[in-house]
C-alpha cells in the first residue's frame, strides 16, 4: 500500500507517533553477539562475582523464573540456580543503541532519544513509506534481521499514549492505542502501571481512593492538586489521553542537571569508602559538565541508606563551578552536615542550576581578575596531570593510599549510563 492510498491511515488533524522499545536491550546484545546464549535464561550484573551484585537487566527467560531488574544477585541466583550472569559491556551496548538509532533514521529525521534502548518517532509526515503498521513492522523487522534485536512499538496519536502502547506486548509487539479505546484497554489498569506514575504517588493516590487509571481520569483536579501539585493536574491529562508534547530532536540538547549516583558492594559506615565515592562521583560530573561545556551553580547530594530511606541536600554557590575539587568540596560538606551514621547503600552527586559556558560572563572586579585567571590556569594543569598519569597528584598521599586500598570498593557501574549515551548522541549530532 503506497501513496495515496496509505495516506487515509494518516489524521488531517493530529499525529501518528512511534515509541520503540528495545527488549531486555542488554541481554539482547549479548545474544546477538554469543547466539549460544539464547533461549537460556541470563542476567547482566553489576559485579557477578559478588554475591551482592545487582541485577541490570535479564533475558525473558530469566525473568520468566522471578528474576527482576535491582533484585540483588543471591536472590536472583536463589529463583533461578541455572542463571547465567555477565558483566556489563557498555561499549557493546553503545554501538548496538548508534547503529539502532540509525535505522531510525532512515524512516523520519524527527527522532527523539529517551534512553539508550529507546526513543520516539513522529511518522506523520511519513505516508509515503506505508501506514504505520506497514512502517513499524517493517522497522520491527530490520533491527532484528540487521542487528539481531527485538523490540515493541507502540503506535498513538502522542507521546504519553505511544509509551503506553509500546509496554502493552513484549517482547516484539505492535500495539496501536486509540484514544476512542481508552475506557476498554487503558482505564480498567492498575494506576501503578501507568507511565510517569511512581510507588510514592501510587501510595498517595491510593490514599484517595484512586486505584486504576480511570478513577484518575475522573478525579478532581483541585484534590488532585492539593495532592501532588501541578504533576496531579498533568496526570489527569495523561490518563485521558491528552498529551501536546512534540516529538523534539533538540530536546536531548536541553539541560537540567548533570549528576551521577552509583550503588556500593555492600552497606557501609566506612567514612574512607564513603568519601572516595564521593570524590569518584565529583570527577565524574566535572568531566561530562566540561564535555557539555556547561556549569552550575547547585550541587546536590543524594544519600540511600541501607533500609531504601533516602534525602537529597543541596548548596547554592555565588560563582558557577566545574571543577571536581568545587564540587567534591561541596559535597563533602553536606555529607558531613546531614549524613546520620547509619549504613549507606548508595551515593549521588548532581550540579543543577546549568549555565552554558559561552554565555556567562563574570564580572571580574580589577583587583582579583589575575588570581581568577591564576585558578583557571592551575585547575587546567591539574587536570592535564591527571589525565596523564591517571590520579591528582596533588592529593594528600594518605587520601591515595586509601582510594587505592578501596578501589575494589568502588567499581559498580554508575547508574548514570543512560545520560552518558545521550551525551554521546549530543556529540554525534
């Protein structure tokens, strides 16, 4: 079905929107780089050797045994004995989300990266090609046979109902929702499986007698408002199926914050390991702020303990900083103002209030603009010390020694991988 004849299953007025979704992307690329791993059931974790890695990801099979994603390994290796578990490859898996991203490119340039593992099409200018379905099985059909990799597209008028959609049949599901279905297909679910709806606001819209996606589309808006702010009004819409957000391939040049968290072997109380994270944590921010070449003027620091409770503390400086000893600074000060004893299981680091560099402009008085030029000198050659030889050589031996003894500690893969990737799409654009 070509030409005019595909065009009648394109709206006059409105969108037709795509979001793929990629199944079990990692594991998926493990397979279809060792096909002997098929069919069996298989996890990638954070440090398979030790009994408390975290699950990221696993095959169907595996999840079909109880396996989930977070579920710490012993667990997981308890559900399913047979579990085969590998280590994260994040290069592998970079190349497998570039080369994805790029037959996506061959139906539409409106194309908007969400993750590594998936991203929203506008298609509606695209009847040229086929109705949708024609172009999302055809498309379906071309990431695996070229790449080796299944995934689900779900088909809508928007965004929110796209990604609804595309959750609906995994893994390699088609499924168009209408908003004429959605009293039959969206409404009788479970208000927790909607997207953008978490455990906390699950919790309180259960508070108020709210359980499925329908009694939340006909929830009042005042009460709603009172409950979760502006974010219960968006959810009204949402779950009505209204949804104005545009497909936008600038929107992964925007930026809120840069930040990086990662999860610890086992809770700890150990005040060296703990600020070694935090140091990690600190280099790893400045260096994708210098990539981006953006600084901030807030640094937030996120702390889970080991019963999942968790705070974020943050400071607001007068000057904008990019440097990992500012923002190592910072963030010590606040793990050491609010930081209550207890065993941690997990650290973050984020520096928000963004800046472009190239459009900040210091007022530097005239007493004090040789020693602001003098930092940026001496910050510049720290840095190309560090590259050279791997450390700061500034650093109190003491403060080496230590991140050397604990660096074992220390080599969980950070949660912010997702963010990396997109930095690198930025890049490649």
């Amino acid at each position: 079905m070509r030409g005019g004849e595909s065009v009648s299953y394109y709206p006059k007025k409105g969108r037709v929107i795509f979001h793929v979704d990629m199944n079990s992307f990692y594991a998926s690329v493990e397979m279809a780089y060792n096909p002997s791993l098929k069919g069996k059931p298989l996890a990638i974790a954070g440090n398979p050797e030790e009994r408390r890695g975290i699950i990221v990801t696993s095959s169907y099979e595996a999840r079909a045994k109880g396996v989930k994603t977070t579920m710490p390994l012993f667990q997981a290796k308890k559900l399913c004995p047979e579990l085969l578990v590998l280590k994260p490859n994040f290069e592998r898996y970079r190349e497998a989300s570039k080369a994805m991203f790029k037959i996506m490119a061959d139906i539409t340039e409106k194309i908007e990266p969400v993750s590594i593992d998936e991203g929203y099409l506008d298609i509606t200018d695209c009847g040229a090609q086929g109705s949708p379905l024609e172009i999302a099985r055809k498309l379906q059909q071309r990431l695996l046979n070229e790449l080796d990799l299944p995934c689900s597209i779900g088909i809508a008028p928007n965004k929110f109902l796209a990604k609804m959609a595309s959750d609906m049949k995994k893994p390699l599901g088609i499924t168009v929702l209408r908003k004429r279905e959605l009293a039959r297909v969206l409404w009788p679910l479970d208000v927790g499986e909607m997207h953008g709806v978490g455990a906390k606001t699950k919790e309180k819209l259960n508070q108020i007698e709210i359980y499925t996606i329908g009694d939340l589309a006909k929830a009042d808006e005042v009460v709603l408002k009172r409950v979760l702010g502006i974010n219960g009004v968006r959810l009204i819409q949402r779950a009505n199926g209204e949804d104005r957000r545009p497909v936008d391939p600038d929107s992964v040049f925007d930026f809120k914050s840069v930040g990086n968290s990662e999860t610890l072997r086992q809770d700890t109380t150990d005040e060296t390991i703990l600020l070694s994270l935090i140091r990690k944590l600190s280099n790893k921010v400045s260096t994708r702020l210098k990539r981006k070449a953006y600084i901030g003027e807030t640094v937030q620091l996120m702390i889970r303990y080991y019963d999942r409770k968790t705070i974020t503390r943050s400071v607001t400086v007068h000057r904008p900083i990019e440097q990992a000893e500012d923002i190592y600074g910072l963030a010590t000060q606040l793990f050491e103002m609010h930081w209550n004893s207890d065993p941690i299981r997990l650290l973050g680091v984020t520096v928000q209030g963004l800046i472009e560099k190239k459009y900040y402009y210091e007022q530097l008085d005239l007493f004090h603009y040789q020693d602001h030029l003098k930092n940026e000198q001496l910050a510049s050659t720290i840095q190309q010390l560090t590259n050279k030889y791997g450390y700061n050589p500034f650093e109190r031996v003491a403060e080496k020694t230590a991140r050397t003894n604990k660096s074992n500690e220390l080599d969980q893969p950070t949660t912010s991988f997702q963010k990396d990737f997109l930095d690198d799409y930025r890049q490649d654009k």
